[in-house]
C-alpha cells in the first residue's frame, strides 16, 4: 500500500468512526463537522509516512474519538520501523560492520529513526 492508499484509508475510518457515532448518538452534526475538518486540514496529498505518522499522533490531543486510530498508525509505523531497521541491521551485521549495527539498534530504541522512501 502506498501513502496515498494508506491516507485515504486513514480518513475513511474517522468517516467510519464518526458515521458510527452520529447513529449512536454519541456525537452532534457540530462535533462531526469539526473533525472532517480537522482531518481534511491535517492530512493532504503526497505525505510521506513519517508525515502521516506525525500528523495522526495530534489527533486525540483534538478528538478523544479518534484514539483507536493514533493507535493504529503508531502501531503500523513501529511494525514498519522495526521491519527496515532489523533488515538494515542483518545486512550490516553481514558485511561485518558490528558498531553500526549497534549505533541504529540503539537509535531505533530510543525513536531516532524514520522510514526513508
């Protein structure tokens, strides 16, 4: 899946989570508008993932509603980030380059990296 793909995605599930919640009547047309247009202000074409990933993180600072999707994004991004990083580090573990594998091991725990397209 691409960036745009998964953007989109992104904002058909807080359409979902708010379609969701105007049924239940746990959310006004107000309250619905307000996050549309949050969403639509926040996310744009042509981000990168480090991008989307960062603009999702505010969102439940602004909506509490859209927890479960800054869960969901972080959880994608760490699984992305611990994929790159273990190939990147197998692949200098093989060519003998032992500390800078340790250097983006360390890097990587402490939140240092970012995913490169």
């Amino acid at each position: 899946m691409d960036t745009e793909e998964y953007r989109r995605k992104i904002e058909k599930e807080v359409l979902e989570i708010i379609e969701n919640k105007l049924k239940a009547g746990q959310m006004d047309a107000a309250r619905a508008r307000e996050i549309a247009g949050f969403i639509l202000e926040t996310l744009h074409s042509h981000m990168d993932i480090n991008q989307i990933h960062a603009a999702v993180q505010d969102f439940d600072d602004h909506f509490k509603e859209l927890v479960p999707i800054v869960i969901q994004v972080s959880n994608d991004y760490e699984n992305k980030v611990k994929q790159a990083v273990g190939e990147h580090v197998r692949n200098l573990i093989k060519q003998n380059k032992i500390e800078e594998a340790n250097d983006l091991l360390k890097n990587a725990i402490d939140k240092k990296v970012e995913l490169k397209y």
